[in-house]
C-alpha cells in the first residue's frame, strides 16, 4: 500500500520537493554555519545519493502499476501459485500444525497459540540462514522448548547453548524475551499490529505468524514477493532497494 509518507518521501528522492527541516536540523545547521564544520559529501556518498534518487525516480514511474492486479489476474495467480507448492513443496518439521485432542463427534483442533509458537521460531531461525542448517536446531529448540511456556522459563545462557553457531545471537535473545513477555501478558498476540509490539519481530514475521497460525489477511513481503511482482508489472525499479520494498507492502 502506497502511504500518503512514503510518496512524499520519494517525491524527495527524486528531486521534486524539498524535504521539511525539522528544529533540531535547522540547530545543527545554524551551528556548523559559525563553526565552519560543515562536512563536505565524499564521491562515494554523492554517487550514493544520485543512485538513490534514480531509484525513487523509477519507482514514482512505476507506482500505478504495482497494484493495478484485476481480481481475475489474482485467482490467476493465486490458484498457479498454490499449484506450484502442492507439486513442490518440502517436508519441514515447523510446517506440521500442532493439534489438540478430538473424538468422533468432536473435530481434531489445531492449537492455534502452539502453531504461532512453532511459525515464530522457525521464522527467526530462517533469518539469514539456509533451511538444511536451520533443521537441526529448530528439531533440537523444540525438544528442549515444545511451548512458549517451557521458553520463558529457561534462562538466556541455556539459550545461547542451543543457539550455537546459528550467529546473529540477537534473534535468540529477543525470542526468549518475547516470550517471556507474552506469557507474563496471559495470551498470544493473534493480529499482525499486536505482533509487532513483541521486541524483535518486524513486519515480516509478524505478517507470517498471524497469517499462518491466524488466518488474518496480511501481508508477507520479503525479496522473492518483490522479484515477482516487480517481473510481473515489469517494474524497472531495483527490487533491493528500501523504497521499492516498502511500494510493495
């Protein structure tokens, strides 16, 4: 969706309108002005900027096509796209729902809080690492922590153990504190906004956990989304850069 902020800050990039200054700038401005430590742009951030203005250029061009789908080229789309996973898709343990207990009258449930669990995980654990590596670990996390609950309660040293030469320890300092978080909260955040209160996950995540364990219609755009509607629009914009990615959500 293409936000009223997000046009007028291409608009900027692109040369067209000048950019508000906020007090604070207009501060340090003033202050450079009178002590003459204004600092001179390098060729390395002018050739930066101009490729950045170039690139706002092209995406301010191409902004009427980026959701100008008809319902038909969706259902289109849509019905190819799941076609494609059924004949392709891989055997992942975190695609297995977690299921509650049913009888003959009473259909089997999905435990739909476990499943945001198992979604949220296996996200993080995917960020900037390969699916075969990930496996390991995430058969390894789960038995050592099957519930958000059993997480909570483990300590960041045990964390860090089981995280292990995944890198970017980070992510797996911020799971244990959400978790920590929602299990004091009493419930698991189920839409995409709530989602993106918990401390360390972002839009994307966010969108594939309430997406996938919560069936609400939002959005999940990484850089396979952009490439394809980019190719599929023909955008000429470069899909690597922040403005085009944010055009696409």
């Amino acid at each position: 969706m293409i936000t009223f902020s997000s046009y007028f800050h291409l608009l900027h990039l692109a040369g067209r309108i000048p950019l508000p200054i906020s007090k604070s700038s207009e501060h340090i401005k003033a202050n450079q002005s009178l002590t003459g430590n204004k600092k001179q742009p390098t060729r390395r951030s002018m050739a930066a900027q101009k490729r950045r203005k170039s690139a706002a250029v092209a995406i301010l061009n191409d902004t009427d096509d980026i959701e100008d789908f008809s319902k038909s080229e969706t259902l289109a789309i849509r019905s190819s796209l799941l076609r494609w996973y059924d004949e392709n898709s891989r055997d992942l343990p975190w695609r297995t729902p977690a299921v509650g207990a049913g009888s003959l009258l009473t259909p089997v449930k999905v435990d739909e809080e476990q499943r945001a669990y198992v979604v949220w995980v296996s996200e993080v654990m995917l960020q900037q690492t390969r699916v075969p590596t990930v496996m390991g670990y995430f058969n390894r996390w789960m038995e050592k922590w099957p519930t958000i609950r059993d997480l909570s309660s483990a300590s960041l040293e045990e964390v860090n153990q089981i995280w292990a030469g995944l890198g970017y320890y980070r992510r797996a300092r911020f799971l244990l504190e959400g978790a920590k978080s929602i299990v004091d909260e009493g419930k698991f955040p189920r839409s995409a906004s709530e989602l993106r209160c918990v401390k360390g996950i972002g839009d994307y995540t966010a969108g594939a956990i309430a997406s996938i364990a919560f069936n609400e219609v939002v959005p999940v755009v990484d850089g396979n989304v952009v490439r394809v509607i980019t190719r599929l629009r023909t955008i000429s914009a470069n899909p690597k850069e922040a403005g085009t990615v944010k055009l696409i959500w």
